[in-house]
C-alpha cells in the first residue's frame, strides 16, 4: 500500500532548468540534538603526504541533523555516539516552534 500525497503547500516551475521544486506539507520533524542543544558536525577532507595527514583545501561539509521521519534520526544520534563514544547525542521530536 503507498503513501497518501502530501499536500503541496508551494510549487515552483524553473523552465529554465527543467525542474519543478514544490513545497509540501510533513507532519513531523525529527532533530538530533547533543546535550539537549543544537550542533554541526563538520567535515573536513584530509589526505597523506608522507607520514603526516593535511587538511584538503576543500570546503568543509556539514551533517544534515534534522529529518521528516524518527528512524533516520535515531539512527544518526547512535552514530554519532558510538563514533565520540558517549551517550549524549539524541533524537527529539519537534514539538513547539516559534518564531525566531
């Protein structure tokens, strides 16, 4: 059995690009949080040039911490504990927003 459609909020035809963007409702955000409080988890590329290890003269890439479904989310907050070894990482249901 499939998914109902989600209801399309916003859409946006880009001839240009041949794409078609839309905004669309989700009933639940997930985001995973350390200590209770938002983070990034930034990522730098590295390479060896002999015995010693240098940063890669790349932009760093940053984690995605938010997600529309819990299973993603707690499979993230486990990572990133297993990872730093500790047990502070966590994944919470959004509840109440406002507005910044």
């Amino acid at each position: 059995m499939s998914r109902n459609a989600p209801k399309v909020l916003h859409e946006h035809n880009d001839k240009q690009n041949n794409r078609l963007m839309q905004v669309v409702e989700q009933n639940d955000t997930y985001v995973v949080l350390y200590e209770g409080k938002p983070f990034s988890e930034k990522l730098l590329k590295t390479e060896p040039v002999g015995n010693v290890v240098q940063l890669k003269k790349q932009a760093p890439h940053y984690v995605n911490t938010t997600f529309t479904s819990a299973g993603p989310a707690h499979n993230l907050a486990d990572r990133l504990n297993a990872r730093y070894r500790t047990d502070k990482f966590a994944a919470f249901k959004v509840t109440d927003v406002t507005q910044a």
